[in-house]
C-alpha cells in the first residue's frame, strides 16, 4: 500500500510538472511582413500565452497531491476526484483548436508589452520600429508545438489517472502520524512514566505500568 500510494502521488507530481513545463514553449510562431524595407519579424508563442488554464489547473493539482498526504478515508477520495476533474480540464484546455487570430493576438500583445522573446530574419530594429511592425504589417501563424502539445496532454491524463486511483485506492493507503492525535475520549494519550515517577510510585505502593489511573483518586485507595 505504501509504494502504490508514493507512486501515485509521483505520477501525479510528474504530469503537473510535465504540463506546466510544456506550456512554458514555443507553440506557434507569428509572422509579420511589414512593408519594405523594413525586416520580417517572427515571434514565439508560447502555450502560456495562448492556454494559461491549463498551467493553472495543473498547480492547483499540485496542491490537491498534498490535500491527498493529509486527508484520510471519504475526504481523501473527494480530494481523488477534485484532481481527475483538475486534469482532465488540463487535457480539454490543451485539445481546444488553435486559431490564427489567437496567436497574432498574443504575439501583438507580447510585442506591446516589452520586448520580443522571437527572432527577426534580417536584424532586430529599435523598441518603436518594431511595434509599428507588428501593429501595421499583416501576419500569419504557423503552428509548431505539435510535440509540447501532445506532452502537455499526457501530463493531464497522468493527473487524471493518479485523481481516479486516489478516489478509488486512496482510504486504504497510510495516513499521517496519529502520534499527537486525541484519543476516543477526547484526551491527549497519558506518556509513560520516567524513571523517577516510577519509584515514587512504587514508594506509595503504586502500580507504575497503570498509565491511566484517575488523578482524583486518593493514593490509600489505590491499593
């Protein structure tokens, strides 16, 4: 039960990691051909720029792994289900089409907003030229993160997969320490006595292995 439990959590540690890691990457390129004789200038989309849910659904299942080390029984398989839910947006984030008109819309929005983490294919112009660049010549998008698209969707399905083993596996796998937990009866557990507790009550002709006696008693009437 412990090895299936810590390789669940790490395969659902892995494809949020995976898909945040993808997103981070050049999923489409843009490119403006403004009127001469002023440069092409190509810029890099990255899946951030264009699906930003689908990063920010696979930190949330980060944090629902570590609801998963700290909850037990029937909240621990909510928390299960709560992650397959939080993947499987992931995936559908990831499988929804990309347009042309989205990545020249985060391509002119990263051009505007400092500078251009693309290339031009005849020299990089000044801050000014190149936002009259990108506002005034027309473009094209040429999708290219086929590669980071489809590892992004794996590392959802792994989410996916570790929320659906957590809500049916996961009331049977270990639990946090219940070594400072109440007891049934709403008392802390009574520790056992030290050595110098032990001869006192051995003085008062005390048994010092009966750990839970009631304070309230009278010594005469304990033995």
């Amino acid at each position: 039960m412990r090895r299936e439990f810590v390789l669940v959590l790490l395969a659902g540690a892995v494809g949020a990691g995976l898909v945040v890691l993808a997103a981070r990457q050049a999923w489409a390129h843009a490119i403006f051909t403004p009127p001469r004789p002023l440069p092409a200038q190509d810029i890099a989309v990255t899946g951030q720029q264009l699906v930003p849910l689908a990063s920010a659904l696979a930190l949330a299942a980060l944090a629902c792994l570590a609801a998963v080390i700290a909850t037990r029984s029937v909240l621990r398989r909510a928390v299960g289900v709560l992650l397959a839910v939080l993947g499987a947006g992931a995936a559908a984030a990831v499988l929804v089409s990309l347009r042309a008109s989205a990545v020249l819309a985060a391509a002119r929005a990263s051009a505007l907003s400092g500078p251009l983490g693309g290339s031009t294919t005849s020299g990089s112009p000044s801050g000014g030229a190149v936002h009259e660049i990108v506002i005034a010549g027309p473009g094209r998008a040429i999708m290219a993160g086929a590669p980071w698209r489809a590892a992004a969707i794996a590392g959802a399905v792994a989410i996916v997969l570790a929320g659906a083993a957590t809500a049916w596996r996961g009331p049977r796998w270990p639990v946090m320490s219940a070594r400072f937990e109440r007891s049934p009866g709403g008392s802390r557990g009574v520790a056992p006595p030290d050595q110098q507790s032990m001869w006192e009550s051995l003085s008062r002709d005390v048994d010092p292995t009966i750990h839970n006696v009631d304070p309230t008693i009278d010594d005469s009437t304990r033995t």
